[in-house]
C-alpha cells in the first residue's frame, strides 16, 4: 500500500488505543528459537512491496537472526495495530512508519527505543541525508532506521500511449506537460491515471506546487506556512493546476488504488501517472523496462524539489535483553550497503546511503540518485514539516476543492486558514 497516507498518530489515537488496547491486541506469535527473533509489523502487501520486503528478512536471517514477518494492509491500521500491540504490553520487535512526524507522539510517550549506539558506530550523522537526519533524529536521539528515499511527485508515461498520441517530446515544462495531456485526450487515453482519495490528492497538489512554485514558494507555503506567500497570486496559480489536472481523469477515478491507476499506465490504458517511485515495483513486476515501456521525469526543470519522504522501522519499547539486541542487528543490517540496494532495486525508491554502486539501479533510480547529489533540492515532503492534523487539514481542503465546484479564491482562504499559526 502507499508509504504516504496520512497517519492518524495523534493524541487522540493514543489514547483511544489504550483504552482498547487488551481487546484488540492480537494474540502472541510464537517465538521461534533462542536467537535473535526479530517480528516485524509492516503494509508491503503488493508485488513490488512484497518482493522488496523479503530481500530485508532474508539479510536479517544471513545474519543470524529469525524473521516473523507480521504483514497488515493498510498503513493506518498497520500504525494503529502497532500502537495497540504496545500498549498491550506485546510489542512487535520493529514496525514500519513513513519518514515523517507519524511517530512523533510514540516518542513522546516513551514507546519507542533507541539505536543511537548503532547510529554513532556506523556514523549515520554524517551518511544520512539531512532531511531524513530531521526525521529520525529527536532531541537527539536515533529512533528510527531508514530503509529507503521515496520521492514522491514523479512524472510516469507510458512509451506506448505517447507514441500512439504522437507525442514525440517528452515534456520537459509545464506548458508541454499540458500540452501532451491534450494530446492523449484528443487520442482516446485517459490522458491522466488517478485515485481519488485524499492522500493522492496532496501528492498531485504538491508535484504542481514544486513544478510552479520551485523550492522557495514550497518551502514557504509547507514548511514556513507563510501566510503572505499562501495568499499570494503565485499560489493561486498552483492551485489553478492542481484543479485543471482533473480534467484529464476518467470517471473510474474517485477511490481508485494507487497501484490499479499505475496498471491503467503499464497496459497503456493511460498516459501519465503522478505519483511516488514505489509505482516502479508495479513496473518491474509487470516485466516493464524504463526508457523502453515507461518514462520518468524527476522534475519539469534542473532546480524542481526533489520531495523526499521514504520508510522507516522504528523500534517499540521493550527492557528484553535479547528483543534490544534484536532491534539492534536489525537497524544495522538494514542500513547495511547490500540491504539498502536490494530493497530498493524491487520497491523502486533510492537507497538512503550515496555511497551504493548506483549502476546497478535501474534508469529512473540513478536520475533519482543523481539528483540527490544536489543538496539544494533536497525537500521534504509536506509530512516531513507538518504535523499530522496539519497535514490532515490541507488534505481536507484540497479535496474539497478537487471534488466540488469551490472557487479558488475559497480554497486559497481555507488553504491559509488551515496552515494559520
């Protein structure tokens, strides 16, 4: 399922969490020998997902340890069962988050460890890129590892639905994006493949923020929430984008899944596809081959943000001495070189490390790796600056906005007043 769907780890869950905790905590998981048995939590349940997360459990075994792979579809449900487990007293060793503020409160309600010794011994200060660094770094202290970088607004295509439209030029700006979406209209594609569900929505509203607005209007409006560059006329421009986009969607697209907008684009049912690389586990699994089946562009111009989120395992506090040493030879095999490029050659993110032999990548992850290089275009996504009721409020907006006949001069105010300090 998606790495990006907002998460519900509030207050207001914590608590509902414990007070239900004993009730919906799952029964205990045998534990298999008197090694170091690691049970992980996590909502890789497609193709690419799935194959991605096996090549993690299979490094933890060849280092000696025992992998119980606890898989939940749905990443709110996957955090909320995670919370519940804690709570319960019956943690799972690790748990799959986003790199974000979703595991905030867990911090600050003291369920999580930490793996600082790990993190200085392998020297993550200086190896991680800063924006992941923010994340997982809390008042100093390492409470996550990292496994991957998912950027998220990439521009995907189907080579054959170009070439059928006759587009011969891949867009390298807005006004040729537009352009070529008109042109798969005129031919009978369904110019754009989307899910309608909020989360999705913000995606697309960010790709046109970032695309439009380059690096100093995002940051200003999402992490800043500068009232004067929200209200500014700029802006509103983005979300004229935001909203001209849903012209290019067909009917089928309100609650559509991520993935089956991505198989709309693989049988060239579609055109384009906005959304993050963990599609291209969709594309490999389909036997689909970039530059020759698909296309992909990081950015309609050399200084576009690279929006960075990706997936993390935090650790659920435990005073186990073997459940600690667990944890810790998991968030050393996961930050390990071999790991890291295994993981994301199936899932279709970029390793957190530079320092991978990026040849081994496919097309489309050394352009990633490439930009990354950049450290100028290295932005968080809108999860990485906002709080997830923030983040839930812009969602509220732009669906609404997306959805309704709401006049953009209404969606900019309400944009603002959601993001009002």
């Amino acid at each position: 399922m998606n790495p990006f769907r907002t998460a519900a780890i509030t207050a207001g869950l914590l608590a509902a969490s414990i007070g239900q905790a004993l009730a919906a905590v799952p029964p205990a998981r045998p534990v298999a020998g008197p090694g170091l048995t690691a049970e992980v939590i996590h909502w890789w349940t497609s193709g690419g997902e799935s194959a991605a997360v096996k090549q993690v459990a299979q490094a933890y075994r060849a280092a000696g340890g025992t992998w119980i792979d606890t898989a939940i579809a749905g990443g709110d449900q996957s955090r909320a069962v995670t919370i519940n487990r804690i709570v319960g007293g019956n943690p799972p060793t690790a748990a799959q988050f986003n790199t974000s503020k979703q595991f905030f409160d867990v911090i600050e309600q003291g369920m999580l460890n930490n793996v600082d010794d790990v993190a200085a011994r392998e020297g993550w200060e200086q190896l991680l890129p800063a924006p992941i660094v923010n994340v997982i770094k809390v008042k100093g202290h390492w409470y996550a590892v990292p496994l991957n970088i998912h950027m998220q607004t990439w521009i995907w295509y189907s080579q054959a639905a170009f070439k059928k439209a006759g587009i011969a030029k891949e867009p390298a700006t807005m006004d040729e994006l537009f352009a070529a979406l008109d042109k798969l209209k005129a031919a009978g594609i369904v110019p754009l493949a989307h899910g309608g569900q909020a989360w999705q929505e913000t995606v697309l509203f960010s790709a046109m923020l970032a695309n439009l607005g380059g690096r100093e209007l995002y940051l200003s409006v999402i992490r800043d929430r500068d009232q004067k560059a929200i209200n500014s006329e700029t802006f509103k421009k983005v979300l004229m984008a935001f909203k001209r986009m849903q012209g290019y969607t067909d009917p089928g697209a309100p609650g559509r899944n991520w993935n089956d907008a991505t198989a709309m684009v693989i049988r060239g049912k579609a055109g384009v596809q906005i959304m993050g690389d963990w599609v291209k586990g969709e594309f490999t699994s389909a036997g689909q081959v970039p530059g020759k089946d698909y296309g992909c562009i990081a950015g309609l111009g050399p200084a576009v943000p690279y929006l960075i989120q990706g997936d993390v395992f935090v650790f659920p506090k435990t005073s186990n001495p073997n459940a600690v040493k667990a944890q810790k030879l998991l968030a050393s095999v996961v930050v390990a070189p071999a790991t890291q490029l295994a993981f994301s050659q199936l899932k279709g993110s970029i390793p957190v490390r530079m320092d991978v032999d990026a040849g081994k990548l496919d097309a489309c992850a050394q352009k990633g790796m490439a930009v990354m290089r950049d450290k100028s275009r290295q932005i968080g996504v809108t999860e990485v600056y906002l709080t997830p009721d923030q983040n839930g409020a812009i969602q509220d907006v732009l669906t609404a906005y997306w959805n309704t006949a709401m006049p953009v001069e209404k969606a900019q105010k309400n944009f603002a007043a959601a993001l009002r300090n």
